[in-house]
C-alpha cells in the first residue's frame, strides 16, 4: 500500500561547542503516494538530514513526520518500516549478498524457505542475479547499488528514501541507473524522496522537485515549472545556468513591466501572484537563459557587447561576452552548419526575447 | 519565526546504556582516580597540612638525585639506538625488496620481545657478558662489566626497538612511493632521494617512535634491577628499593611521584605536539604504486648489515636462554637435564597456576571492559565522553612502578581494603592493559562509517541485534588485538604488580625475578621459557577462538 509523506514545521539545530547550527529551518512539505520528490540543492543545505528526520536516524529540534497518516515522529528507526539506500550503500562487509538482502528479514524473523524465495525476487528485481554468494567487496559499484536497492526493497517499505545513491557511480553508470531506479519506482509505486545535488538527475527523475537553502525550502515545483518559473534568484541560478542583470522598474501596468537595463527597457510579464511585489522605482532581477538570446549585429533595440571567449563544444557554441555595463553574458547557441562563429574581441549585439525574460524582486 | 526554547525534543535515555556509562565510571573512580589521589595525598600532605618536606626529604639524598638524572640519560639513549634500530628495520621491510623469507624472518623477532616476560634480555645478557659469561670465556676478556650503564641500555635497546619498529613501519608505508618516483624523475639518485624525501617525510614517525621509547625505558623497573647494579641507580628502581629494603613507602611514593613529570611530559608532547606534524601522503584513491626504491646500493648493504648483525644477536640471545634452561649450573656445569624444568612443575607450580588464572580473569573481564569504553566513547552522545576516555587510558600512560605503588597506598588501609587479593591485581591488570583494547576498537570504529549501524535499524534491527550483528563482528580484529594484548602483558607484566603480590598470590615474572637475585640462573631461563610457551599458546587459542566466532575476520579485503 503506497502513502504519502508530510513534514510539518520540520526542524533540526545541532548544537557544538556552544554555537547552534539550524541545519533544517521549518519545512512545510507534501508528498503525495507514489510520487517521487528529489530534495535539490548545495551541499550543507539540510537535505540529507530531512531525509535522515524521516528515517529516524536524528530527531527533529521541533516539528514532526506523518507517515500516511502515522506521526512517526517519536518512533524509533527500527519500527518505522521505512527504507533507506544510502550515499555509500551502507552493504556490511562481512555479509555475503544474499545475508546482505536477506538482514531484514532474518531481523522479522521469517521462515528460512520465504527469506530465500524474497532475496531471489528482489535480486531479480534488480536484474542481478548468481552473485549470492560473494562479498560486497567483491562487487562493482554498480552492483552494490543494485544490493543496496534489493535489501531495502525486499522488506517491502512503505516509504524509500535515497540519499545521493548515484554519487559514487561514473558519469554513463549514472545515467543508466537513474532511468532504472526511476521505472522501478513507478512499477512498485512506491512514495519516493530523493537527495541530490545534480541538477541533471533531479530534473530527469522527479515528478517535482525541492529545492533548498540553507535549511529552507526555496520552492516546489514540477521540474519544468521551476526553469521557466523560478520562484527566487537562487533557484533560478542554481536550476540551469542563468544570466542576472539588475535594472530598474520605470512602468507597471497590469501584467506587463518596463525594466531598464543600461539605456535599453525590456517589457517583461509578471504573473498575478507576483504583481504586488514589484513596485515602481525598485530595483529588480532579470533572469535571463543563455539559450533564449540571441547574437546579431548591434543597433538600439539590443545590448552591446564585446566577445571574451569562445567554446565550440559541438552540439553548441558558448560564448562569454561583456556587455557596457561590465557584466559578463553568457549566450549559448545551438549548432548549425551555417552558424557565424564570432570571434573573441568581435563586438556584437545581444537580443533578448521578452517573452524569455523572467523579473523578480531583488 | 518560530522559537526554538519551546518544546525541544530530547532524544530518550537508555536505562541500561545509563547503567553500563556509570559502572564504568565508577570503575575507573575506584582503581585510576582513588589510588592516584591516595599517591599525591601521601607525597604532599604530612604534619597536618600541605607541603613539600617528603619531596624535600628525599631529593636531599645525592643518590636519589643521581638516580634521576641516570633516569634521563638512559631514557634518551634508548630512545635514539632504539628508534634508530627500528628506523633500519622498518626501512628494510618496507623499502627494499627482500626475499619473503626474511621478511618473515624479521617480524618473528620483532615478535620475540613482546611476548616474553621482561626479564629475557637481561638474563640472556648477564649468561653471555656477566660473569662466567659465555663471550668473555670465548674472548678471553673475563674482567669485563656488563652491570651498569652500558648493560641496561644494551637490554632496554634489545627489548624496546620494536616498538620503534612498529611505528616507522606504519609511517614509511603511509609515504607515498610516487613522491619517490618524482624526485628520482628529477634526477635524484636512490640515495639522494632517501635524504631529501624519504627521511624528513619520516620526522614527525621518529619523534613519535623516540617519545614512545623514551617513556618505555623512564618506566622500565626489570632490567635496571638485574642490569643496572647499585653504581647505576634508576628511578623506578629506588622507588622499589624504598619500599621493599627500607619500609619507606612514603618515600618510595614521592621517588615515583617523580618519575610523573617527565612520563607526563612526553605523553603531552606525543599526543599534542607530534600528531599535529604528520605529512599526510595518502589521501583515499591511491594512483598506482610503485615498487619500491632503495636508498641506493652501498646504503642498502651497510643497513642489511646491521640488521643481519642485530638480528642474529636476538637469535642468539633468545637460544641462550633456551640452552641454559637445559644445563645444571650455567658456566660451570654445562651437563644437559630436566631439572630446572622439574623445579618450575613443582616449587614454581603455584605461581605458573596463580599467574594463568590472573591472566586469563583479566583478559575475560578487560577486554569486554575496552570494547564497551571504546564504543561509548566513539559511538553514543553521552555527558563526559572526552574525560571517560582520558580516565581510561591514564593508568596505562603512567610508569607501572607509580600505579604500583598508587595501589599498594590506597588498597592497604580506608575505606577499600584489597591487599593481598586476586581482585587487587585484577583490578590492575584490567584499568591498565584495556588501553590497547580501547585504542584499536576506537581506532576500527572509526574506519566504520556510522551507516552500516544505521542500515541495520533502519532494515528493522534493534539496537542490541546491530550492535550483535554488525558492530562485533566489524570490530572483531580490534577485540583480537585487545584481548591478545591483554593475555601477553597480565602473564609478563611486573613494573607495577610486584607491589601488589602476597604469600596467597604468585606471580611468574616476581619468581623469575626472585631465581635471578639468588643467581639461579638456569631456573630463571626455564620459568622464561615455560612463561613464553604459554603466552605462544594463548595466541593460537585466541585466534582460534576468533576465527570460528567471525569466520570473516581473516578475508583480506573488507571493502567499503
């Protein structure tokens, strides 16, 4: 039976020689069944000790943890049949696999024949099979992970939490186990959080992501929602990469305002939520993709800019260019056989789409 | 915003993790605290009050300040040829390729001195260079001196530079042969690079290994007593000598009480100043390593010299001793027989007995006692952690002669009288020697990582299964090492026993000694011998032991 997870007023300080730390600053959040959130964001933002909240492994300075609709705060971790895949898969050294997946079992005390028959249809599950019998050592990484999903999968949790489970894999391994992980999830259907702090692999697999600092949930989004709508500077910087160029607001009129940027005044949209924040007068961010502008040749409806460098990358030329302002731009362009590749020092125009441009309050 | 001062969740305390946290503590109040305390009371407080006439009063004596001083310099000698000794060892096994068989070779003598009672080397000494000595006959010098200065620094040499070894071993492994390579790259050659790369990487590993031997040799009582002579006075030994020839135990404290500030004086520069100083050369994935470099052929050749030199010396010694247990009357009477061993089965049977049942009670109750220190003090958030585990190590760090001394003051009058009893040595066997234990499971733990535990309750364990089924069997080398230190130095130990020993309680180590003040020689070398066998079997009992308990405590590679 699959259920949802909610944190309420979820927080955690940890006190060291007399300092204290808020690690976790009032986390408000929904999960519902079956979902599959990735908590995103720098190291030391507080994601994994949410994760290790809900696991039980530390307890919250205030706040508590539903489980379905259990409040799981007060339990201890070994009653709350929650599974756990850890950074470095945690597989005990001195366990063969099949006693590795088999741990939790024994620990319920099933019938030798039933442990036997649920080790083989987890290995199965995690399409590795034969290797019963060997140390975790004597594994690749990949397939320690694959032991590590096995063993929490086998006692058949209601909730899984993984914790940076791809970290420790190469860069192809990775892309491959994501998708895996991903369709094993939807298949069990099981409520899933996940921690990273790749981008790439939040964006991939979640149904929504959350993203923190500093302990606090800086917005929740489906992963398509918080690139084209970030809710702060720091989301939209930390989602994708992004220019910021602070101007000035000169005219606000119903969902549309004028910002000026260095003699050029860009009409960008604001949503309704949104209007009240904004007022004339202010100083305001405009964020703005590398891929949504474009390079021409300058003339008053464009930024002007001198090109710094130059990286042919393939699939896409990168460019750095300094606009008047002295702020450095960074422009992507999609490859084409005709594309004109601007040398470094050539002096270009920049175009930016309005409808491209998202403003928010500095 | 919400406050933090209402409603704060305090994780819940385990009633019998409580209870286990204060029986230790009480503990270590009893038999590290209170006997030490006793010790200062007795050194500092006489005629009513505070002060220094008992100190005053026994460094007025020339002998004693002599005895001092003596103390230093044979401390710093055997500090330097020890660490030098082991330097050379260490190198050789580490950075020269040598044939299997004599690496092997190597670490058996190495072994040798850990596992025999503290005696050996002065008793094999004495039958080569003493009187009637083996050599001098051979050498036709039989004026020759072996008592003094140069015999205890020979014999403290002999039984201390492994542990010298032991540690340069570990710090020439840490260095990073790569670092070798590049300055071999620049042109270097193998001797030049050991002067400019492989030796000052080595500094911080030697200070460490001369501290460490410099500490040995301040509280080493049995070979000063039978090498030194009454020319050549020593500390621990005077302090002995106080107590025993002259019932001055107040005076006998305050020599020991002496033998403090330096002993102190080197641990805190070990623990605080050398620590600090290691080059760290290994840091997770290691590229791949080389084989090793020299340090140049003609270097080479003079240490394998050297070593082959030492090392058949310690051969020889350690025949000797077997030798002159077989023999009537060693240098007279060279005619093979039993009887020396017959004396050990029937006048020396009690202390065999009495010192097997010390040992194996010590062991049993002190290595359970390191296991439960080190894991409290590594692995639970209780009050007091950093004073528990000084607690627990002081009584090892301090000269056995002062702890001796300490107990025979504390337990012989007020309100906890043990003199004479098994639980008084005990009692000093297990706060003593649990140090190794402590260290090596602190040591192995935390090379753990805390997720492995984690894991275990997370799949559904208790905290007593995890700590059953995952904990143990990870820190199970750690408990071997423990439990074999234990066993070795309860059979050999005497620095700090010998003031506890009764008409009802023998030890081996207090006979041997006794065999040597009445120059029985060849009895000596048989009760050595006897006591060697012992120890050798009680490590193949326990690794026995712990080879069928955790049968994957020998699969090389642990992984993760």
């Amino acid at each position: 039976m699959t259920v949802p997870i909610y944190l309420k007023h979820l927080t955690k300080v940890f006190y060291s020689n007399g300092t204290a730390l808020k690690a976790v600053d009032d986390v408000n959040l929904q999960i519902e069944a079956g979902e599959l959130v990735t908590l995103l964001g720098p190291s030391g933002c507080g994601k994994t000790t949410i994760l290790r909240m809900i696991a039980g492994f530390e307890t919250p300075t205030e706040g508590q943890v539903f489980i379905g609709k259990r409040d799981v705060t007060d339990i201890v971790a070994n009653k709350r049949n929650i599974g756990y895949v850890f950074q470095n898969y945690a597989l005990f050294p001195h366990m063969t696999v099949f006693d590795n997946i088999a741990y939790g079992l024994k620990v319920r005390k099933l019938p030798a024949y039933e442990i036997k028959r649920r080790v083989t249809e987890a290995l199965q599950m995690v399409s590795l099979e034969g290797v019963e019998n060997r140390f975790p050592n004597q594994l690749s990484g990949g397939e320690q992970q694959r032991v590590a999903l096995a063993r929490v999968l086998v006692i058949k949790p209601q909730v899984l939490l993984m914790d940076e489970p791809l970290s420790n894999l190469d860069a192809k391994l990775r892309i491959y186990m994501r998708a895996e992980i991903r369709q094993l999830q939807k298949k069990l259907g099981i409520t899933c959080i996940y921690v990273t702090h790749d981008q790439k692999e939040a964006l991939a697999m979640a149904d929504r992501i959350a993203v923190l600092n500093e302990g606090k949930v800086e917005q929740v989004a489906t992963p398509f929602e918080l690139y084209v709508n970030p809710a702060s500077l720091f989301v939209a910087d930390f989602i994708g990469q992004a220019n910021i160029l602070k101007g000035k607001a000169s005219s606000i009129k119903g969902e549309l305002m004028d910002v000026l940027f260095h003699g050029v005044t860009f009409t960008v949209q604001i949503d309704a939520q949104r209007r009240f924040k904004f007022n004339v007068g202010d100083e305001v961010a405009l964020v703005v993709r590398p891929e949504s502008i474009k390079l021409g040749n300058a003339d008053n409806r464009s930024l002007k800019g001198k090109v710094v460098s130059t990286v042919f990358l393939g699939d896409e030329i990168e460019y750095a260019v300094e606009i008047t302002s002295g702020d450095l731009i960074r422009v992507t362009e999609p490859y084409r056989k005709d594309a004109h590749l601007y040398s470094e020092g050539e002096t270009v125009g920049l175009y930016l789409d309005p409808l491209d441009i998202k403003a928010l309050p500095v | 915003m919400r406050s933090f001062s209402k409603n704060k969740r305090r994780q819940k305390p385990d009633t019998a993790l409580v209870a286990l946290w204060l029986g230790i503590w009480i503990f270590l109040s009893v038999f590290v605290l209170y006997p030490l305390a006793r010790l200062i009371y007795v050194v500092f407080f006489s005629d009513g009050g505070v002060s220094l006439a008992v100190l005053n009063k026994v460094f007025s004596s020339w002998y004693n300040r002599k005895a001092f001083i003596n103390s230093l310099i044979l401390a710093s000698a055997v500090g330097i040829s020890g660490t030098a000794f082991g330097f050379l060892f260490a190198f050789s096994v580490t950075r020269i390729n040598l044939p299997k068989i004599v690496k092997w070779f190597i670490s058996a003598i190495i072994v040798l001195p850990f596992v025999s009672p503290p005696f050996t080397s002065s008793i094999a000494l004495t039958m080569v260079l003493g009187p009637n000595g083996l050599l001098l006959k051979l050498l036709h010098i039989p004026d020759f001196n072996i008592y003094g200065f140069l015999g205890t620094w020979i014999a403290e040499t002999l039984t201390y530079f492994p542990v010298a070894f032991l540690t340069l071993t570990a710090v020439l492994q840490a260095i990073d042969p790569n670092l070798e390579d590049a300055a071999m790259s620049m042109g270097s050659t193998a001797w030049h690079t050991f002067c400019t790369v492989t030796l000052p990487l080595s500094i911080p590993g030697l200070a460490n290994a001369f501290l460490l031997l410099f500490g040995s040799s301040l509280a080493d009582f049995a070979t000063p007593l039978v090498m030194a002579g009454h020319t050549f006075p020593v500390l621990p030994t005077q302090a002995y000598m106080q107590i025993t020839g002259m019932y001055d135990i107040q005076g006998g404290a305050a020599i020991s009480f002496v033998l403090l500030v330096p002993a102190l004086i080197v641990y805190l520069l070990q623990h605080y100043w050398v620590e600090g100083r290691y080059y760290v050369t290994v840091s997770g994935k290691a590229g791949a390593r080389s084989k090793p470099k020299g340090a140049g052929t003609i270097a080479e050749a003079v240490m394998l010299a050297v070593i082959s030199f030492i090392s058949l010396f310690i051969i020889f010694l350690y025949s000797i001793i077997f030798l002159g247990s077989l023999v009537k009357v060693w240098g007279v009477d060279n005619s093979f027989t039993l009887e020396n061993y017959m004396y050990v089965f029937t006048v020396g049977w009690k202390a065999v007995k009495d010192t097997v049942m010390i040992a194996l009670v010590s062991t049993g109750i002190g290595s359970v006692l390191g296991v439960a220190i080190g894991y409290l003090v590594n692995r639970k958030e209780l009050p007091g952690r950093k004073a528990l585990e000084f607690m627990s190590l002081l009584n090892y760090v301090l000269p056995g002669t002062v702890i001796g001394i300490a107990y025979a003051i504390a337990f012989s009058s007020g309100p906890i009288v043990l003199t004479g009893t098994m639980t008084i040595i005990v009692a000093l066997c297990v706060s003593r020697y649990d140090a190794t234990g402590i260290r090596a499971t602190t040591a192995t733990l935390k090379q753990i990582d805390p997720s492995l535990e984690e894991a275990s309750l997370n799949l559904g364990a208790s905290k007593l299964t995890t700590f059953r089924k995952v904990t143990v069997p990870l820190i199970a080398p750690a408990i071997a090492t423990g439990t074999r230190y234990l066993f070795v130095v309860s059979m050999t130990a005497i620095s700090a026993t010998i003031f506890l020993v009764s008409v009802r309680w023998s030890l081996l180590t207090v006979r041997i000694l006794e065999c040597i003040t009445e120059l029985l020689f060849a009895q000596a070398a048989a009760f050595s011998v006897v006591l060697v066998l012992i120890v050798a079997l009680a490590m193949w009992a326990i690794r026995l032991l712990f080879s069928m308990l955790y049968p994957n405590y020998f699969r090389e590679q642990r992984g993760i």
